[in-house]
C-alpha cells in the first residue's frame, strides 16, 4: 500500500458506543493495515488478530521508545529507560524481564491469594459500612489493585491515593506535557528514595528483594530499579483498577448472566477471560517502530515508520470471535490479546487475572441485591485515556 491523496484519518478514532470499540475498526479489518495522523506525525494501524499477533511477536517490529518512527503516547521525558523494560528491546528487554519476573510467577501469585482476598475483605466491609448508594471506582475498583500493588512494592499504605492520582495524570491525554512531566518527577523521586532505604535496610517485599539480589551485585543500576517499580505501580494498578469496575458494569447489565456466575462460582475463572476480551481496556499504547521493511497483509511498512497495535480492533475480530460485541461467559475467549502477546507479555497477566476473579466472586457473592444508582445512560466513560475505564460507578444495594 502506497500513500494517496485522500487525507488521513485521526487517530484515536471515536467510538458511538461506550460498550465497543471504535467503529472504524470493523472496516478497517476487511483491508490491509492503513496510516493514520496521531500527534506528531503518522503511523500504520493493525487491527486484524492475526497481524496484531505477528507485530507483536515479530522483533523487526522495535519496543524500544528510542527508534526513530515510535509513536509518543506517554507525554515523558525521551531518555532511555524512562518505561523500564517495556520499551525495550533484547537483550536489555530480557535482561530486565528475567528480574522483574522472579516476582510474577504462577506460584507468588498463588500465595499472593489469601492477603488478596483478605484485603477485597476489608474493602467490602467499608463498603458495606460507608454511604449507600457509593462510588464504586472510588471505594473499591481503583483501591484494590493500588493497595497489592503498594504493599508487592514495600509502598507504605497511606501513600496509595497519592501514587494513585500521579498514574492517572502519566497516562492522561488531556493532562499537559508540565502536568504529566510534574506528576512523573514526584513518583520518581518518592521511589528513588523508597528503593535507597530498601537497598540499606530490606524489607520483605518487591524492590528489597530486587535490590539484595540484583543491585547488590551490580547486575542492576538504582536507577533501572526505579524505574522498574515506578512502571508496576503505573501498570500494575491503572489496568486492574478499570478492568474490575467495566467488568461490575458488564455483570450489572446482564443479569442472566451474572444470575450463572452467582449459581455456579466456577464460571468466574472463564468469565473473567471473556470480560478481558471484551473490553481490551489497553486501548491505544501498544506501539511499535518498525527497524526493517515489513509486508504486513498487503501494506508495505518501512524501517522508521511507527506502528498502532489496536488490541481492541483485534479482540472483536469476527474471523477469531463470532459476534464480538457480545458478552458471553461460555465463549472460548482464550487467545485474546488484552495481555498483549510474544515477549512482551504483560507480566502481570496471573496476577490481575487472580485479581479480578477475586473481587468479583466476592463482590457479588457480598451483595447480592448489587444494582446500578443511575440510569445506565448516565454512566460516565474515560475515554481520552491510554486505559480505557469509567470516571465513576454509582451502585447501590
């Protein structure tokens, strides 16, 4: 595919529907992937499964933020380093994952469970005691992933709301470059201390064992530390946080369905799959820049042109999910992309995973007379956003 004279369209595109993706991305999948105008420039758009699939796993397609073509989603600073070993590529990528990744295992996750469960405990039970009807994204959704994610790290708890508030300035596209810049350099230099006091003095959590085991012996910099668990507490809560309180939407509007899960509690695991699917909250920041010239489908991209991967677009492809923009807890949603895919696989997959299965199961089984305090028209989306989320959930019980 060859540039035309007809103009570009923008990117991000709209949606029509809060509940589905932009609906350009139909079309879109029925034709070679095509250039849009983003801020700064151009990029090629991939919707289709199959080609998010190969940019995604194909390493002629860069992570690293510092190739010429990356799109800039994140209004950061461009040195080196700044989203840790999420914009990289091999071998520093793998150097930085093999890491991170001793504490994302299946098994932490396993034993991670029970103070996982205690804590969605807790929650509900100041839920239960605080006004009713109440804001579920505020009382519970965005409190939970904050709170495992700051205690993993060794961040003390009352610190939470304000780490809170500076990931959702980061990842903000209505923030200014100085909002987003001012909120970055106060987790940093938060953290750059947290991680010299745990270096001195370790503790049993996340960046202690981080710093004993790897800053000690200079195989990591304090720096790529910081850097490291300032991009967790980004990740590692925003996603979860919006993912759980869609997901409440999702079961409140479908009671048939959520009448199933109540009944038989095992269809969580597979229900949490499809709601992953569904909503591919990660809407528009995984990006790539080409290093080579690449056939992709019919269009012929360059070295050093920039790359959109829309999860969205490839989740709700009807070639892979029958009658995408339908929620179904009995779909087969496996091989979903809202994790991304290849070696840059979210390494909190199991964890938000466990997560999200945890809060649901018990915030339904909690209350049972759960239901919106607002017509569902009036729920309120975040839409200009890397994360794609709700600005509040009003439920009453």
């Amino acid at each position: 595919m060859t540039d035309s004279c007809e103009p570009l369209p923008a990117w991000p595109m709209p949606r029509s529907c809060p509940y589905a993706p932009p609906d350009a991305y139909e079309s879109l999948r029925k034709e070679p992937p095509r250039k849009v105008r983003i801020r700064g420039g151009k990029a090629w758009l991939v919707t289709r499964h199959a080609d998010v699939r190969r940019v995604l796993n194909d390493n002629r397609f860069s992570a690293d933020d510092q190739k010429p073509g990356f799109p800039v989603r994140i209004q950061l600073p461009p040195e080196p380093g700044v989203m840790s070993f999420n914009r990289m590529d091999d071998p520093e990528h793998g150097r930085l994952r093999r890491m991170a990744m001793t504490e994302f295992t299946a098994r932490r996750t396993r034993a991670l469970r029970p103070e996982v469960e205690l804590l969605v405990e807790r929650l509900l039970d100041e839920l239960a005691a605080g006004p009713n009807p109440a804001d579920l994204v505020e009382g519970f959704a965005v409190r939970l992933p904050s709170l495992v994610i700051a205690r993993m790290l060794g961040v003390p708890e009352e610190d939470e709301a304000t780490f809170t508030e500076q990931s959702r300035v980061i990842l903000s596209q209505d923030a200014t470059p100085e909002e987003t810049y001012a909120a970055f350099l106060e987790m940093t230099r938060f953290l750059d201390r947290l991680a010299a006091e745990r270096t001195e003095n370790p503790k049993d959590d996340l960046i202690s064992r981080l710093a004993t085991r790897y800053v000690a012996t200079g195989e990591l910099t304090h720096q790529e530390l910081v850097a490291m668990a300032r991009f967790f507490l980004v990740a590692g809560h925003e996603t979860s946080a919006h993912q759980i309180s869609l997901s409440v939407l999702s079961l409140l509007r479908d009671p048939a369905q959520l009448a199933e899960l109540r009944a038989d509690p095992a269809l969580f695991k597979p229900a949490v799959e499809e709601l992953l699917r569904y909503w591919s909250i990660s809407q528009d920041n995984q990006v790539r820049a080409a290093v080579a010239d690449v056939d992709l489908s019919g269009a012929h991209i360059r070295a050093g042109e920039g790359v959109i991967v829309a999860i969205p677009g490839a989740n709700h492809d009807e070639s892979v999910y029958p009658d995408p923009g339908r929620l179904d807890i009995h779909r087969n949603a496996s091989g979903h992309l809202a994790f991304g895919f290849g070696a840059h696989l979210c390494p909190g997959a199991s964890l938000a995973r466990m997560e999200l299965e945890v809060c649901l199961s018990a915030l339904f089984a909690r209350f049972p007379a759960l239901r919106l305090a607002v017509p569902v028209e009036d729920v309120r989306f975040r839409e200009n956003t890397l994360v794609y989320g709700l600005e509040e959930l009003p439920v009453t019980w």
